[in-house]
C-alpha cells in the first residue's frame, strides 16, 4: 500500500492512466474486429474503407505509447495484405 504523499499521488496517477489507455486499446481492437469482420464477409469495399479508418487509429495508439511502432506497423501491413488479396 503506498504510504508516502507521492506515492499516493502516483497510485492514482497510476489509475487514471490505465483507464485512459484500456479505452485507447478498447477504440482500436474495435476498429481492427470491423476490418477482420469485413474480411470475413469478403465485401472488398467494406474491408477496405474500415482499413482506413482503422490506420489512424493503430497511429495514434503508437503516438500516445499504447502499442509499439513495429505491432502497429505489422499489423496494418497483414490487414492490407488480405485486403487486397479479396476480389
């Protein structure tokens, strides 16, 4: 149990962080499900405009340290791949 003033305060610096960030995760695993979603149906326009605005997604969760650069990057790069391989 945190005892002194600060770490107090980081204990609920600690909480609010994680809210912050399970919302981010939480936005962007729903964005990628629409995507496999749309795969899945094999609706090639459908896939392809729920990629786009999944892409801003991945980027931001980068940006704000939610997931790493490479997972993002290898992510949007598989989901392209089978995006494109629909026809």
């Amino acid at each position: 149990m945190a005892n002194t003033p600060q770490s107090k305060k980081r204990a609920r610096q600690n909480e609010r962080r994680y809210a912050v960030n399970k919302a981010r995760r939480s936005r962007i695993r729903t964005h990628l499900r629409k995507v496999e979603e749309a795969i899945a149906s094999g609706d090639k326009d459908a896939a392809a405009t729920a990629l786009r605005a999944a892409q801003p997604e991945l980027m931001r969760g980068v940006t704000k340290g939610v997931l790493h650069k490479n997972t993002a990057a290898r992510k949007m790069s598989r989901l392209s791949s089978r995006v494109k391989a629909l026809g």
